[in-house]
C-alpha cells in the first residue's frame, strides 16, 4: 500500500471518532428525551405479599379490574441543554408531546409521581381556589383514551419544559379487555415522540426536533463513561499522529530477501498462495523481490512437484544443500520417487463435491457417492435426484485435489477412464465422462454441463463466476467446512504441503517465503481464505483436524 494511502487511513481513522463524538453529543445529543420503563408488573405477580388482596380488588367506574397491571414511567431530558415546548416533534398547536401506547390492554387511571422539580406540576396540574379551599385540578395536558377497534390504551404527556438533569414519573393503572380471557404476559409498552397523526420526522430534522430515546441507568453520560471517551479519543490521536509522521511504510516481513522466488503446484491452493505471495511484494517494495504469478505456475500438485525436482537437477545441487528459489505445493504428501524433495506441512484445506443444479440433489451418502464415481449410477433419478444423465467430469490424474478425492471419499479406488476428450462433447441425454486439468476449468464445465458432477477446494466455489449453477454437496450431512471437519469428521479435506528441494538456504528467499507464510502475516490471509494453520492443531507435524 501506498504512504499516500497510509496517510488518508490515518486521517480517517481519526475523522471518524471525532466526527461521531460531535453527532452523537454535540448535535444529536444536544436536545435528547430519554425514557425509560422502570417498572411493568401485574398484580398477580405480588400474589404473596401482605397487600395482595388490595391490588387484586382494585376497581374503577363502578367493575373490578380485570388482570390488573401497573407501569412506571421515567421520562427525563437526557440531553445536554434545555428541553422546551418547541422542540417537541408534536404539531405547535397540539398541548401533547409524548404518547405512550400499552397493546392489549386498556387505561384506568394516570397519576404523576417524583418530579424533580415541583415547576414540573404545573404541567399537568393548577391550583384552584375556591373560598378557604385549595385543590389541584387537572390540566388539558393529561390525556388518556381507549382504543376498543385496535385492542389499545393510550396516555398522552404534555410538552414538559425539563431543564438539563430534570425529569418525572408516570404510574399508569391498567387492565385486560373485558373479554380477553388469555394469560400471556403483556407486550413492552411503545413510546413515541410525534406530531398529532403519530408521523415519524426525517432523520434531519431529529437536529431540531426531539424522538423518545430509550435510556439506561445514567443521564448522558456517567463521569466514569467521560473518561472512557476522552481517553479513547486520546488514543487515536497518538495511534493516528504515529501513523503520520514517525511511519512512513507499512512493517515488512520480518526478512525480505532480493531474488526471483518460482511457486508451483496446486491449482486449488493457488489462489491463497497468490494473495499471500502479492501481499509480501507489497511489504518488500524496494527489496528487488520478484515472484511470477501467471495462471501458468500452478498446474496441479504432481506437475509442481515434477517441475521443482527438475529445476534442483538443473542447477545441480549438491546433497546436503538446497535449492534457494522454487517451492511447491501439493494437496496431501506426494508421490515416491523424489528423494532429494522435502516436504513442509502448511494448511489444512477443506474440499467439496460440487453438481449442476440440474441433478437436484444437495446431500449424497458415502456410498452414493462412490457408485456415481464408479459409474454404476447414470442417470440422477436412481438415487432420488432429477430424471438427468450423470456427467462426471474429473481432474486429470496429477491433481492432488483428485488424489485427496481417491484416497478420502473414493476408498482408494480410481473413477473409470474419461469417454470422451473434451468435456464440451459430452452428450446431454447420455452419460459420460471427461477430464480437465485445472479447478477453475472444473468448475465453469460443472456449471456449463446439465447433470455435470466435479469437485473443488470448498471457499473457491463461493466467489466463482459460476457459483450460481453450482451446489456443494453434503456428505451424510456434513458440510464442507472447516467446522465441519473439526467437528462432524466430514471426510474431504487434506493437508497443504510446501516442498523445496533441499532444506531451503537460510536467508533465501524460499526460505523467507515460507517464514513468511506460517509464522508472519501470511497466516492470516490463510486463514481468510478458509484454510486451517498446522501451526495452530494439536499435532503440527502430521498437520490433522483435533
């Protein structure tokens, strides 16, 4: 990556934390209306305490109360300024701020508890005299109604004026609908800040205007919460400044060796090797490394392995030394008869069978499987697929995704030799098979052929062109995955070897690689790419699942 590119990721990264800390408490948190439900509980809850019996007769308009309930109703200015009349979202003519809706059950009495300010009173209440006497009388601005059609009660509050830090409670008294007979609790209580017909504002207009917000314990924010943020703020300042002017380069690999490093071998372990191998030229930028990558590198695990034997016999390595600029890598340990080749576990990968969604079929037994693959089963419909002629396409014999096939899936035995050629003569009516040579020509034929049936490196059929024609099969149920290996024993999978010639010099760039690879950031485009680490199993010497 680019300094230029560094600076812009350090400039963000310190934008953003403050950008957000401004909406959220300079802006948004200016004007907030928090509430919060402190108590919701029926009468029948309070059974066995001494004034069970008081609460269970309760009475309103001449009937007792059916299932009585009881709620309690915090609403406070949990902002940082003043909250008036005008900043209600409500129309400027309606005397109602905030309403409060209770389903299935209906309103009996309404009652303001503890405000933090007697001011607050005035509100909701006005005294009257009338001669010696002095009584509260209620305001317009307490409102309840029942709505019998929709099965609701519904208060509304008034526009309270709340000073910063001030708020007051509502104790709502309430009952099940007389012809209700069901006992499930009660749904929470729903708190709206709107205009007369109950509209929600734009999210702009939330800079103006106020929304009901949900709130915890605290008002704002708590003081341990302040130094909290402060302290995180300061963290990214010194974390972005260090960035910007004490690094000038992203941290290479701990040694970036010059030289030409030549990779070979498994087509379906090319596409993490790939981006491990781009992610260190990167790093070693200035460090005159060079690693080819063309799609003709990767060819399959036995022309890779073919390929490194010849390349030590070029250059004539003597026993004992190594050769110090080709590695191979080969699904699963490979062939005898490269005596001078040393392998290196480095990743477990996870394999899937892969079918035409025209097969119809997504989960296949062992045995299934194996009389497909032996073509005793032509034809879908025999094992409860598609009326679909079964067309096997298969790697040619050098992969090691095949082998790992053979060997794990197939019980050792090879699938019968190819019908035709060329998958693209393959009858549509008529079974066959045919061979490929790479897994991404496995794939686009499998999509491309009706009833086709191929197999893969499991995370490279998810982003492929062709995935969309695909379906990964499920083994007795188990999936392809690397969970599934771990924990349902699925049977497809193998271990990722690298092989040199030789022991790779020291202070090569083989050798480089490789550390690069297993024990530095190359780990963890591995591990984005599906693969396990065998530096992180039970046993990393034989490289196996726990």
């Amino acid at each position: 990556m680019s300094e230029q590119a560094e600076q812009w990721i350090a400039i963000l990264s310190l934008t953003f934390p403050v950008a957000a800390f401004l909406w959220e408490f300079a802006i948004v948190g200016r004007k907030r209306l928090g509430y919060r439900v402190q108590m919701d509980t029926m009468a029948a809850d309070a059974a066995d305490k001494p004034y069970a019996d008081v609460l269970g007769d309760m009475r309103h308009d001449g009937h007792q109360l059916k299932d009585p309930s009881f709620v309690l109703l915090r609403i406070e200015n949990a902002g940082s300024t003043k909250i008036v009349s005008d900043d209600y979202l409500a129309d400027p003519a309606d005397p109602y701020g905030i309403k409060v809706t209770f389903r299935d059950r209906r309103v009996a009495a309404v009652v303001l508890t503890d405000p933090s300010d007697d001011a607050l009173r005035d509100f909701f209440f006005e005294e009257v005299t009338e001669g010696d006497t002095v009584r509260n009388v209620a305001k317009p601005g307490f409102r309840r109604n029942n709505n019998e059609r929709e099965r609701t009660g519904i208060i509304r509050l008034p526009k309270v004026t709340l000073p910063r830090g001030a708020e007051y409670k509502v104790l709502v008294v309430l009952e099940r609908w007389p012809d209700d007979n069901g006992t499930d609790p009660f749904p929470d209580p729903v708190v709206r800040g709107t205009d007369g017909q109950d509209r929600w504002y734009d999210p702009l207009v939330r800079l103006l205007r106020l929304k009901a917000t949900r709130t915890e314990s605290h008002v704002f924010a708590s003081r341990p919460a302040w130094w909290v943020i402060w302290i995180l703020i300061a963290a990214v300042v010194v974390q972005a400044s260090f960035t910007l002017f004490f690094r000038n380069d992203r941290r290479p690999p701990l040694d970036c060796v010059g030289g030409t490093l030549h990779l070979h071998g498994s087509t379906a372990f090319a596409p993490a090797v790939r981006a491990a191998a781009r992610d260190y030229l990167e790093r070693c930028d200035g460090a005159d490394v060079h690693i080819p990558l063309a799609d003709d590198t990767f060819k399959g695990s036995t022309d890779g392995v073919t390929d490194l034997d010849k390349a030590g016999k070029d250059a004539d390595v003597p026993v004992g030394a190594g050769l110090a600029d080709h590695i191979a890598f080969t699904d699963g340990l490979a062939s005898d008869g490269h005596p001078r080749l040393i392998p290196r576990p480095v990743a477990l990968s996870v394999f899937t069978l892969v079918v035409n969604k025209d097969a119809g079929v997504e989960n296949l037994k062992l045995e299934q499987i194996r009389e497909v693959f032996a073509g005793r089963v032509q034809n879908w419909s025999a094992i409860g697929g598609n009326d679909v002629p079964v067309h096997l396409v298969n790697r040619d014999p050098g992969s090691g995704t095949r082998s790992t096939l053979v060997a794990k899936v197939l019980g050792g035995k090879e699938p019968p030799q190819f019908t035709v050629t060329d998958c693209a003569a393959l009858k549509p009516k008529q079974y066959g098979r045919c061979e490929v040579s790479s897994t991404d020509t496995m794939l686009n034929r499998t999509a491309a052929t009706p009833g086709a049936i191929g197999y893969s490196e499991a995370t490279g059929v998810d982003g492929h062109k062709a995935a969309g024609s695909l379906v990964k099969l499920t083994i007795d149920g188990r999936r392809p995955t690397a969970e599934g290996v771990e924990d349902t024993n699925y049977p497809y999978w193998q271990t990722e070897f690298a092989y040199t010639y030789g022991e790779a010099p020291a202070g090569s760039v083989a050798a480089a690689f490789l550390n690069f690879l297993t024990q530095q950031s190359g780990r963890d485009i591995l591990r984005a790419h599906g693969h396990g680490l065998c530096s992180e199993v039970q046993n990393s010497g034989e490289c196996r699942p726990l």
